[in-house]
C-alpha cells in the first residue's frame, strides 16, 4: 500500500519568513553544489545547471513523503471524563485500550535526492576518492 503524503512545513504568519529562509538556503546550496560538480570533472555551466535542479528539486520535493509501510500497535491511552461539583469541573482519569497508526516513510527532498546525488558522485569520482586504511 504505497502512499504519497505531503504535509505543509509551516502555517499562518509564519510562512514569509520560511519562504526568505528557504531562497536563502537555495542561493547557498546552489553555490556549494555548483563547486562539488565542478570539482567532480563536470563543465562549469553545466555543474551550475545541475546545482540549480538539485537545490530546487530538494526544496520543492521536501514535503513529500513516499509510505512504504504502516505499522499499528496497540497502546493504552489515558483519557478524561468531565463531572461537574457543583458547577466545578473534576476530571476523573481512566486508561483506555487503542491503537495507533505508525507511518515508516522516506523524504523525498531530504533522502532520495541526496542519495541519488551521492551515489552519481561516488560512481563519477572513483579516482578522487579518498580511502582510510
């Protein structure tokens, strides 16, 4: 049962200050990503063409979650009822038997992205590697 999930990063007022955020970091990764690929034996125009499908793809793709299993378990949630004493309110705490749902997922933006660049770096850089013995 694959399921697609994308959940809003923020809400309300504070969304002009992520969106500021977010072109920040954009403008920063896009220079760091152009330099690796340039690095890694690509043409500069090229490398810098790359960095700016890496970093937007990653922004933009960042609220999205691909399910790739959904786990339930049982848990023993506490619960309260309401008596009123003499227009006081009492909560009165019981446990009550549930389940809850578990979502294992991977990030697109976060995970995949990244995971696809490293493995295009690692199989394009095999020279430059550097190994620890």
């Amino acid at each position: 049962m694959d399921r697609i999930i994308i959940i809003s990063p923020v809400r309300g007022l504070i969304f002009p200050v992520y969106l500021i955020l977010s072109l920040i970091l954009l403008v920063i990764s896009i220079s760091y990503f152009r330099d690796l690929l340039v690095y890694a034996g690509f043409p500069p125009s090229l490398g810098y063409a790359l960095a700016v499908e890496i970093s937007f793809l990653s922004l933009a793709l960042s609220p999205v979650n691909v399910v790739v299993k959904e786990f339930e378990n049982p848990v023993i949630v506490p619960e309260y009822d309401v008596m009123y004493v003499f227009g006081f309110p009492i909560y009165v705490p019981r446990l009550e038997r549930s389940r809850v749902k578990t979502l294992f997922a991977f990030n697109i933006g976060g995970a995949i992205i990244p995971l696809l660049l490293s493995i295009t770096l690692l199989i394009l850089m095999p020279e430059k590697n550097i190994c620890l013995n």
